[in-house]
C-alpha cells in the first residue's frame, strides 16, 4: 500500500486538509504548524481535531507531517534566535499531542559561521531540551541542500546530532530527494548506493518519511529549488525508482513541488500508476 501526498494549506484547519486530501487521492499530507516565517500559531480547534481524527480514520489517512517554520534555527548562534527556535519547537510538540502518533519535520538549522561541530552540537542540545518522554510524536531531520551554513547536508552531520540526543528513539530522518541531490548524493544514476550509505551512516530504520520532488538546478548544486515531477534533473523514472524502492516500502512520501491541488492531483495519479504498474510493489 503506498502512501503519498502532497502539501497543503493550513489556513482551514485540520478537517480541510484531510478532505483535502481525500479529494485528490491522497493518504497522508504536511502542513506549517504556524505561518513558515515564524509567529504565533493559531489556536487549535478541539472540534477541528476531532472530526479530523474521525475523518483520517475513516479514510485511511495518514501518518501526517507537520514541518516547522523554515526560519527556526535550532543552532543559531544569537541566544535570542537559539530561545526563539527552542520556545517554537516546544509549542509546536505540546500541539502535536492532539494528533498523536505523527511526524515533526524541522530542518536542522544553519551554524552561521560556528562550524558544523558546534552547529550540531547545538541542534542535539535543542532537540534534549523540547523532547519529553510522554510525547508521542517522531522529530525528524531533513536532510539539506548544503546552501549557505546549512546543517544536515550530510548523513554524518545528521547522525552526530541523533548520537547528541538523549531520547533519540523519538528521533528520525526525512529524506528529500531534491536536497539529497542537489547536496551531492546521486539517487538518479546510484540509488542503491546513496541508501547504502544513508543505512551504514544512520541505519535505514531512521528513515520516517520521503519529500519527493524533481529539482531546478543540477546535481550537486547547493541550491535547493524544487520542481515539478518530471520538469527538473531528477526526472520523473529516478522518482519512480524511489518510490518502489524495495528499502523505502510503506514509508510516507510527500510532493512538495510547486504545484496548485489540481497540479498534485495529478502528480499523485502519475505517481501511483507508476507504484501499481511495478511488479516488485505490494497493493
Ligand atoms: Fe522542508
Ligand atoms: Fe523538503
Ligand atoms: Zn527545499
């Protein structure tokens, strides 16, 4: 059974997204938990979250991914920025307890000229000070583009922090196949190889969950632009080879090309009659 979706809008609130969802054949999506540049999170609606729940039952939907504001920078070096990103992740976990059992993408941060020792070391410090252990939601590490400072470009950045972090059971690993590629890690010609690494490095069992998307710029590239399936330099047979990847079963796999609903509609179509049309792949 494969399970894929897209991102999508949380201004409507829980509910609209999983009809969302449901409405362009999705079984799982991601969402900001609160405006990407940061701010105060809107007040979560118990009702929302309870039809939502009934909803996501009833349909199959999830596991869900929430993704933190992309301004958080959980080794920054200001203290100010450092509290900000912490108080934020914090807030944002204490929410995720009305939907249980789910996924918080954050990326790592960027060391602004500290190192990527210190700017690790710095991340696992903040993931020991927001993860309690009666929460029931799985943090995970997205893996970098490599722009700038940015922390996690490589396997072992990410598998130093998880090494930092004391209830790192609660930890996991979002591969997003643009920035792996545009990082250096060729999942076009040398897929098996790059997880290969990513299980010698991190253990393939740290993988929680894929963003798939095609990318504007060239291998190696450092950029971090996405693109429409099939319209950048992954091309849509190396994202077909992903997504029925033997070693990559019945993870979640998220669109977060730039798309409008009825763009990952059909996204989704193409991508789930490539998974139906192998073989290899269990319905
Ligand atoms: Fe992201
Ligand atoms: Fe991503
Ligand atoms: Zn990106």
């Amino acid at each position: 059974m494969l399970t894929i979706g897209c991102h999508l809008s949380s201004s409507g609130g829980f509910l609209a997204m999983g009809k969302a969802a449901a409405s362009i054949g999705a079984n799982t999506f991601q969402f900001f938990t609160r405006n990407p540049r940061g701010g105060a999170a809107r007040a979560l609606n118990p009702d929302d979250v309870a039809a939502f729940l009934s909803f996501a039952g009833e349909n199959g939907i999830g596991p869900i991914i929430a993704h933190a504001p992309y301004t958080l920078n959980a080794c920054a070096g200001k203290p100010s920025v450092l509290t900000f990103a912490r108080e934020t992740m914090a807030d944002d976990l204490l929410r995720m307890e009305s939907v249980p059992g789910n996924l918080y993408n954050f990326h790592p941060g960027s060391h602004v000229g500290q190192g990527i020792a210190r700017g690790t070391e710095l991340i696992a410090e903040t993931l020991n000070e927001v993860l309690r252990p009666e929460f029931h939601t799985t943090v995970l590490l997205e893996t970098m583009a490599g722009k700038g400072s940015e922390v996690g470009s490589r396997f072992e950045e990410l598998a130093a922090i998880i090494d930092g972090v004391r209830l790192n059971d609660r930890v996991g690993v979002c591969l997003d196949t643009c920035h792996v590629y545009d990082a250096g890690y060729d999942i076009v010609d040398r897929l098996d190889e790059v997880l290969e690494a990513f299980d010698s490095v991190l253990g393939l069992d740290r993988l929680k969950a894929v963003h798939l998307n095609d990318s504007k710029n060239p291998f190696a590239s450092h950029r971090d632009r996405h693109e429409v399936i099939g319209g950048g330099s992954i091309g849509t047979a190396a994202v077909g080879r992903i997504l029925t990847h033997p070693a990559l079963r019945g993870l979640p796999f998220c669109l977060e090309t730039p798309n409008d609903l009825s763009g990952y509609a059909e996204e989704i179509r193409l991508l789930k009659k490539i998974y139906e049309e192998d073989p290899s792949c269990p319905n």
